[in-house]
C-alpha cells in the first residue's frame, strides 16, 4: 500500500473510522487522511439545502460543465489506477481510461445479457477490477437493482442476502463456492439465473456439486487487471427455432466477449500463431490500458501494436473458446490471489542469510481445492532450517497466503 501511495503521488485518503479500528493504515507521513464521519458532520443543514436547491433548478448538463467542470475530462484520461503485484513483488499501477473502463462494462452487459429490473449481487471488492468494473460500474450503466456484501468469505451471510433480495446475477471465484457450498441452504441461490466465476480454474466438480445443490451451474470467465478485466466468459446454451448456440464449454474460459479480440503468439519469436496451436494468449481492444504508471520500459514489454501478452499459455479453438493451458510468468494463483514466486524466493534467502547462495527454490503445482499451491524444492542441509524459516515469514510482513506449508516442501 505504501509503495502504490508513492508511486500514484497520492496526498489525500479517504476513509473511516470503523474501517481504521479494524485495518489499520500505514501510509506516510505526509498523506492527508479525511474521515467521512468527519466530512458529514461538517456539512451544514444550509449547506445541505442550498445544494438540494441547485440540483433541483439547475439542469444536469450545467452542474455538469460550470460548477464541476466534468466537460473537462477526455475519454482517454485515466479514470482509476489498479495495483497488482510485479514479478518482484513491488506493485504495478495498471492505468485505465474512461475508454477502458465504459467499454469494458458496455461489453459485459451485452455478454451477461443483463436486462431491466435484474438484481446483480455485487461480493467482490472494488479494489479489484472485477468488481470495480462489473459489481460497480455495470449497475450504473444498466436499470437493474445492485446489492452489496462487503466481505465474500462471510458465507451464511451471503447466502441470506442473496435470498432475502431475490439476486439473478452474481460474481464469484471457486474459493467463495466452497465456502457457499459448506454453509449456505440450498435456497439461498435459488433465483439466480447467472453465477460466473473469474480469477482461479473453476474445476467441473465443483460446477457439478454447486448445481446439485443450489440449481444453477456456475460458469468461468477469464480476465486480466490490465483488460479491465473481462475478456471471454462461458454463458448458458441458447436454443431458438430447434437450433441449439453452444455457449459453455466444460473446461474453457469461454468465448472472448464483444469487442475484444484473444490470440494465441509464439512466446519466442511473437508471431502469430494457426487457430487450435497453443501459444501465449495475447488479446486486444479497447479494454487494453493505458499502460502501467510511469514504467514505460514493462507496458512495452506487455503491450506490442495494442496487442497484450496476458502472461498465460493458451489456444482458441476454432469455435472461438479458449482454455488457458499454463503459464509464462512466474506467479502462483492461489484463491484467486497472485502470489509472485520470485518476491518469496527472494524473502526466504533473505532469512537464510545464504549471501547470494541459491539453496532452494519456490515453484507451484495445481490443487483441487485452491486452484494452486505453493511446493519449496531445497538442498538437503536447508532441511533442520525449515521450520524456523516458515515461521519467519509472517514477521516480515508477507500474508498467510504466501507462506509454504511444511509438508510441501
């Protein structure tokens, strides 16, 4: 968090009181914290009916040009910066444009078929793309109701709110639907017609268990921080006049969505690869960002004639679905989280105090239940300091999510 307020320059943070007690922020010295328990109480009752007086008389259109000067703004600006972690584990700032952002929300609406008078139920926090941009923008662009749950994990929790409000849309990752599957009755989701799942392999098994039990099948989608993020997702079969449109592909993450485009490179000489050759999946259109927040050298390195290399291996097949096969960089996806294997490789030889000495390496294995999980390959002499180098690791600041368990390693 530090490094993203340095990075982006920013001078002032808006926040809570409640959310302070319960997170609390280490931000420089010379950030400007404003409280909204503050700002409202120095709002005065005159002050409140004097703005309710001008938004009454005046049309929207000159609000929107002589008091807050919005006519000002291009759709290229940037419209928000979204951090993610680098290969070294400092954070990238993914720049996104008004452009980005509006195409990207336009096109999953039409992809999610989204229609007036729908409740999305909005779980995922905005802090990441996905929810920033489906759970936050689309409901704004669209006459559908939005309900929100602040935090995912709290299962009993959502499944009440999502019964209580009737939701039909919702967006979820395979770590949240085991959480759902342990604690929620099988009402809860009754009324839902669209559950789509991103950021973590959503295995056929659990797809399966879920409907048996709730009675919708939930589907993957696939996306990227610096995508805006949606790029295809899998929707329900259609059938009209006795012809059936194969929109689900087990397995896949789906077709690429309107307006964008997905391909497969040669991860060495970046050509262009035949439909149905695995490659480096590469896609392209208006949802690609700006670029990342002044480091000019990686946007060129991720972004060449406005395609964006993703990072991951790939093929499209030639009914346009794609199925993500590997991947170039090297991360770990645990949960839905990225891990950067290269930053805890870095901190466990830091602990070890090897000068330089390379004694073991990070790597990652899939799993059942959390997509990934994180295995440690060492020499054998490392093996008495195992313990005491695990336990080091949530001292120095690193999530629990990050640390190996012991009997991978």
């Amino acid at each position: 968090m530090r490094s993203a307020v340095q990075q982006a320059g920013v001078r002032t943070v808006i926040t809570a009181k409640r959310f302070v007690a319960r997170v609390p922020l280490d931000l420089p010295a010379d950030v400007h914290l404003v409280y909204l328990e503050d700002a409202l109480d120095g709002v005065s009752r005159g002050r409140r009916i004097g703005t309710f007086l001008l938004v009454l008389l005046l049309p929207g259109w000159a609000i929107d040009r002589f008091l807050l000067g919005l006519h000002r703004h291009k759709i290229d600006d940037p419209l928000t910066i979204m951090f993610s972690s680098g290969s070294t584990g400092e954070p990238k700032g993914a720049v996104l444009s008004h452009r980005n952002i509006a195409a990207n929300m336009d096109a999953s609406f039409r992809t999610l078929e989204v229609v007036p008078g729908e409740v999305l139920f909005g779980i995922l926090p905005f802090f990441h793309t996905t929810g920033y941009t489906i759970c936050l923008w689309l409901p704004m662009g669209v006459p559908c109701v939005a309900v929100y749950f602040p935090d995912p994990r709290q299962a009993k929790e959502v499944g009440e709110i999502a019964r209580a409000n009737k939701a039909t849309v919702m967006t979820a990752t395979a770590t949240f639907l085991r959480f759902y599957m342990r604690r929620c009755g099988a009402d809860d989701f009754r009324t839902l017609r669209l559950i789509v799942c991103g950021a973590e392999k959503l295995p056929v098994k659990l797809q399966d268990e879920f409907r048996d039990k709730f009675g919708v099948l939930p589907l993957e989608g696939y996306g990227c921080t610096e995508l805006s993020p949606v790029v295809s997702c899998n929707m329900p079969d259609v059938e009209a006049s006795g012809v059936r449109q194969r929109r689900n592909a087990r397995g896949s993450v789906g077709q690429p969505i309107f307006g964008v485009c997905v391909r497969a490179f040669d991860p060495d000489t970046n050509e262009p690869l035949p439909v149905g050759t695995e490659g480096a999946l590469c896609a392209k259109g208006p949802n690609v960002m700006v670029g990342y927040l002044r480091q000019p050298e990686k946007t060129a390195q991720v972004i060449r004639d406005g395609w964006y290399n993703t990072g991951d291996m790939g093929v499209v097949e030639p009914t346009g679905f794609v199925r993500i096969t590997g991947r170039l960089s090297r991360f770990a996806k645990i949960a839905g989280e990225m891990i950067p294997l290269e930053k805890l490789d870095d901190e466990m030889h830091d602990v070890l105090a090897t000068g330089g000495e390379r004694v073991l390496a990070v790597a990652a294995v899939p799993d059942e239940k959390r997509g990934e999980k994180l295995v440690v390959l060492y020499l054998p002499s490392i093996e008495p300091k195992l313990a005491d180098l695990l336990a080091a690791l949530p001292k120095r600041g690193l999530p629990n999510l990050w640390v190996p368990d012991r009997r991978d390693c």
